[in-house]
C-alpha cells in the first residue's frame, strides 16, 4: 500500500470528526443564537407591553376628559402637549384611541402610520379579549437614515380607574436602544455559550428561561402583594385609596359616588367563640358577599382593615345605590360554615351617595358617620348619611365623659 494512500485511509476519520464537530459547532450556534434572538425580542415586547400599560393608566389620571376621547375627537390644546410631553418619559413617539367598535377617535405623535382600514380588527380583538397584543415592527428606510429602527407596535384595553373598558390604545413604543443594548449584550456571551455546552446545550438554555419566567411571575407576585389582601383577594386599603384619590383626583369631584362602609358585627366574639380559623373564613364569606352583590366591572370592592370593607360604586343613582346595598344585606342572610358550626353574619353598613363639593374626606368621613349610626342603632343595618348624624361622635363623647 502507498504511502500516501495510507496517510489518506487515516486521515478519513480526523476530517469526519472535524466536520462532524464543524456541523454540532454551527448547530450549536445557530441555536444559542435563535435562543437568544427569541429572548431579545421577548424581553422587548414585555418592555414595551410595561411601558404601554403605565402610560396609559397616566393617561387617565392626568387628562380630565380622557373617557370622552374615546367617543369624539376633542381634547384641550394644553392636554394635548401634555401627552406629548408625556411621550419622552416612556420612549413612546405616537398613539391612538379607538372605540369599543374599533374605529379611530383620536391620535397624535410623530411616526407617519396609516391604518387604512375603517375598522381596526386588532383594536377590536384587544377591547373584546381585554388582552395586550404587540407586534415588533423594524423600519429598515428608518435604519439607513440613523433614525430608530424598531417599535412596538402595542394595543392595551383602555380601562378607567374605576374598572370599565372602553376602548383600545395604540401606542408606538421606540425599543432601538432597549433592542442594541441587549444584542449588544448577548453578543458578548453568546460564543461563550456556544463553547461551553456544545454538548449539553439543553441544560444551561432551558434553566435560563425558566428563571426569567421565574422572575417575571415573582414580579407579578410582588404586584399582587401590593394591590390585593392575602386573606380575601379583594383589593387592599392602599388600592381603594389609590382608586379614590383618582376619583377626585384633580379637583373635580365625583359626583354620584356611592360608598358603602361595611363592618362586620360582633367580629371579635365569632374569633373568641369559634377560633380565628372561622373569623378568617367569615371575612372570606363577607367579601364573597360584596363581590356577589356589586355591578360588575364598574364598582370597586376592597377590605379596608380587620373587619371593615369598603364599596365605590361610579356613576350610581340613589335607586340603583338602594338597590345595591339591599342586596349586600339579603346575601348576609347566607350562613357561614366551619365544619359543623353555622354562623349568620351580621352586617352594620353606612352609605353615602357623593353630590357637587365632596371630597375624598368628606364623602369616606360621611359613609363613617352613617356606618357608626347604624351601630349604634342597633346593627345588622344600612343607615343613609344624613346632615342630622354630624357632631354624633361629640355627642357621644360628651355623654361618656358627663
């Protein structure tokens, strides 16, 4: 055998294994960096989706007549360089509203976009499903001349502070440098990752993901903690007051606010005769009650501390107000039960409907009132606020101390 065809027989297996490990080192590669990619444009959208999400609710804290917006193309000249002004703080260059039946009311911001359709099928998909949908757009005409590249292109439910969807936002989120910075980054370890697990690509990848999704729902945890109590998962004291001072927030005042202040009566003996387990399981029951009894969607219902819950009901008249507080007290009629214990709860609520010149104090220290008279009435009832229960507190003080 010659020489060199023995040195080609040998060398067969070394080329196979440098082209085999070529082929797993570009397979690696390809999918370290399709990984990466995926995680990029991820982590982007969910960007832009907090982003989107934020400014909104801005929106209708701080333009007075952001509902009617919605419905006619009319806005305040100063409203208008508000929101613009607005825009930098978020990296947003342009938005729209749109309607419940997805027609276009009203938009402002620098990007040329048409929509030439006359219904808008992702705006109404958004306001029908209540759910986000984003869409990654790169502008390559946009690239050549140095400008921004990439947007967001997001839809979120317009929803007021007090709960009710009316409509779709669209809002163009610039996410260039958000996009640069991480490529940038994963870049810089992406062949280090391909290096390191040629072989076991799986593990490494698949623990990265998992934590981000991982840290991403002990973010949402970690809202929830804020926004709702651990005990019933109604909203928690600081919510209904974030929600109220939205209400009223820039002086005008929430007229035909129902409030409803519910205490729980003889709390302390149902824990000392049945156990802090039923006492828990009684303020379960209570805010089922409310949740149950409530117009869905509009009113608001939040335990306000230990056993007193709180009730806003926007835009009520006196007629519905009664009716809602009727039946909050039939579906206290309902027992409570704990194994082989039955309790009927008894429920002393005061109720105030808000008129021209309430504040936030004045309409919670009006539905104080009234909760206070009706126990001291007798409880397990609603008593109205009226102008006769002022100086209630000072009467009885001075009784006490006569």
């Amino acid at each position: 055998m010659a020489v060199s065809e023995l040195k080609s027989r040998l060398n067969k297996p070394l080329v196979l294994a440098v082209v085999a490990s070529g082929l797993l080192l570009a397979g690696v590669a390809g999918a370290v960096h399709g990984l990466l990619d995926w995680q990029v444009m991820n982590s982007i959208r969910h960007n832009a989706e907090v982003k989107a999400v934020t400014w909104s609710e801005r929106f209708f804290r701080n333009v007075p007549n952001a509902a009617q917006m919605f419905e006619e193309d009319a806005v305040a000249d100063a409203d208008v360089l508000n929101l613009v002004d607005s825009f930098a703080m978020i990296d947003i260059v342009r938005f729209e509203l749109f309607d419940i039946h997805g027609h276009q009311t009203f938009k402002v911001g620098d990007l040329n976009v048409d929509h030439n359709e006359v219904v808008n099928l992702n705006a109404l998909n958004v306001f029908q499903t209540g759910t986000p949908k984003l869409i990654v757009i790169h502008d390559d005409e946009a690239e050549e001349a140095g400008g921004p590249d990439t947007f967001v292109e997001a839809y979120v439910p317009a929803v007021t502070p007090s709960g009710e969807r009316i409509g779709t936002i669209e809002l163009y989120v610039d996410v260039s440098p958000l996009e640069s910075a991480l490529e940038e980054a994963f870049q810089q370890i992406g062949w280090l990752l391909v290096l390191g697990t040629t072989i076991v690509l799986s593990i490494p990848a698949t623990a990265y993901v998992y934590r981000t999704r991982q840290l991403r729902k002990q973010d949402r945890r970690l809202l929830e903690l804020t926004r709702y109590d651990q005990l019933t998962g109604i909203l928690n004291r600081n919510s209904v007051s974030e929600i109220l001072d939205g209400l009223f927030e820039g002086g005008d005042t929430a007229t035909g606010l129902g409030v409803l202040f519910v205490d729980v009566d003889y709390f302390k003996q149902v824990n000392d005769q049945y156990g802090h387990a039923c006492g828990d399981l009684l303020l379960k029951h209570i805010a089922g009650i409310l949740r149950d009894s409530t117009r869905r969607n509009t009113d608001i219902v939040g335990r306000f501390g230990g056993d007193e819950f709180v009730v806003l009901a926007p835009g009520i008249t006196r007629e519905e107000f009664r009716k809602l507080y009727g039946r909050v007290m039939e579906g206290a009629k309902t027992p409570c039960t704990h194994g082989d214990k039955s309790y009927v709860p008894s429920l002393s609520v005061g109720a105030y409907l808000t008129q021209a010149g309430d504040t936030e104090k004045t309409a919670l220290h009006r539905a104080d009132l009234a909760v206070y008279a009706a126990k001291r009435r007798g409880r397990g009832q609603v008593v109205e606020y009226s102008e006769d229960l002022e100086g209630l507190f000072k009467q009885d003080a001075a009784r006490q101390t006569a």
